[in-house]
C-alpha cells in the first residue's frame, strides 16, 4: 500500500510540473512574434504535453485506480470527501485536455487568447492542488 502511495504522489507531482508549465509556456508563446520563437516554443510545449504531462497524468491515474479499488474505496467509499476529491479530479483532467487543445491551436497558429488569458489558465492548478490535497489529507467529510 505505502508503494502504491508513493508511485502514485511521484507521478503526480510529475503531471503536476507539467500543468503548472505548460499554460506558462502559453503565457510567452502568445507574448511572441518572431518565427524562431514560435517554432521553439511549439517544440517545447509538445515535448511537455505529450513527453510528461500525459504520461504524469496515465500513470497517477493507474496507481490512484488501483488504491481505489484495492482499499481506499471499501473504507472511504461512503464519504464526501472522497467523492469530492474524484470530481475534482474530473475537472483537472477536462483541464489537461484544454490544455491540448490550446497547444493544437498553437501549433496550427490558430491561438485565439491573449497572454493574460493564459496567467490567469495558470493559476487553475494550483487551486485544485490545494483542494485535492487538503480533502486527501484532512478528509473533512
């Protein structure tokens, strides 16, 4: 169990990193004017999204399964907390997914928001890491 635990918060802090960088790389992709700059940030917000975020969030998503079907369920399947957090968790992965849809229109240079649209799109996961891990910790309800 304290493995599953462990693989679990490591590749979660992984697809962590990459939520909190990716709408930042956003930030300065649509601060950018030159073809250089363009290109190389392409390149780097791919290599993100598909190199670690994506592969952050498949595994933090197996090891959170399996815990919740080995024991967290059968001991914890009645309370709210639990449930709340699984919604939130919902939410955060629509929001990876925006997040690829935004980096496609960057990549077709198609982007339609501004950089501050994306400083306040940054912001979004710190709020549900905070809220996820006060729910998992303190279990409030």
């Amino acid at each position: 169990m304290l493995w599953l635990k462990a693989l679990h918060l490591i590749f979660m802090v992984t697809w962590f990193a990459g939520l909190f960088y990716l709408p930042r790389l956003f930030v300065y992709h649509a601060m950018s004017d030159d073809t250089i700059s363009n290109e190389r940030f392409k390149v780097m917000e791919r290599k993100l999204f598909f190199g670690i975020m994506t592969p952050g969030l498949i595994v933090t998503l197996i090891f959170g399964v399996w815990m919740l079907v080995d024991y967290a369920w059968v001991l914890y399947g009645h309370s709210g907390w639990l449930h709340a957090k699984l919604a939130m968790i919902v939410a955060l992965i629509i929001y990876h997914f925006y997040c690829g849809k935004w980096l496609k229109d960057f990549k077709q240079d198609r982007n339609q928001h501004s950089h501050v649209f994306y400083r306040w799109i940054n912001e979004i996961p710190v709020l549900f890491l905070i809220a996820i891990i006060l729910l998992a910790v303190i279990k409030p309800f």
